[in-house]
C-alpha cells in the first residue's frame, strides 16, 4: 500500500469506525533481567503468588508468560543499556498481597485506589531491581486490556 493511501485511509475514519483487535499471540512473554533470582523469586511467587512453570539456575518462568533471568547470564551489551519495565499482573487476594508486599519493605508507589474510569483495584509498586508493576484485582475483571481501552462486548 502506498504512502498516499495510508493517509487517504486515517483521514476518511475515526478511531470508533475500526474494529476492536484483541491481540492473540502464542508463547510470548516477557523477559526481565534481575540482579538476584533469589529476591526476585521470592517477590513475585511468594508475595505476589506468580505460579512457577519452569526453573533453571539462571531463570524461572511463570505461567503468565513472565520469564526473570539472572542479569548476568545476558550479553554485556543488552546489560550496559540498564533499562526497567513496567509490567502490569492481575491477582487474587489483591488486599493481601498488598499487605504482604508492605510487611516485606517492598516500595509501595502508590496505594490501592480505582483504575481511571472503572472501579477496578490497583496499586503500584517496584520490585527488588526497580521495576515498576501496576497490580490490578482479579475479581470481577474482564481484563487488562477491555479496563485500558473501555472495551465493551
């Protein structure tokens, strides 16, 4: 498709006139570097309740598709760039979970409060390596991505 008739095309819609995607995508993840598997595995099995699905001695994958790797066991170039992520995970017993993240001295960014324009739970807090999770309640959701752009069945 041409330049011309990509514009051609956005200017004669509007975001409503296109049809919802729901993006499916099989064995995708995400990949996050920790410094220590220890720390990291304890946050996000014991505190927030992750399910292991596979672990070595320098990664362990969940069930949701998240996969933590020891930093070093990474090319020095990926390591030098030191970035961080922003995940989001739905749990159960969210009001214990946030308990147990506080006890623990885990950084607690902000407390339980409604996601923008629905009244779902969330908080937000930073893992041992400083990346930044937004936890939402399970109960009651439709999911992340019907609560992020108001999708309606």
């Amino acid at each position: 498709m041409e330049n011309s008739s990509i514009t051609k095309l956005t200017t004669q819609k509007t975001s409503s006139e296109y049809p919802i995607i729901r993006p499916i995508i099989p064995n995708s993840g995400v990949k996050l570097p920790v410094n220590s598997l220890l720390k990291s595995l304890e946050f996000y099995w014991d505190i927030l309740g992750l399910k292991v699905k596979k672990q070595t001695s320098y990664m362990v994958a969940f069930n949701t598709g998240l996969v933590i790797t020891q930093i070093q066991s990474l090319d020095e170039n990926i390591r030098k760039i030191g970035f961080h992520a922003l995940l989001y995970f739905e749990v159960d017993n969210f009001n214990n979970r946030f308990s147990d993240l506080k006890k623990a001295g885990f950084n607690i960014l902000s407390n339980p409060t409604t996601w923008q324009s629905s009244s779902r739970p969330y908080f937000r807090c930073s893992d041992p390596d400083e990346n930044i999770l937004e936890v939402f309640s399970i109960e009651n959701a439709k999911g992340i991505f019907e609560d992020l752009f108001n999708i309606k069945d």
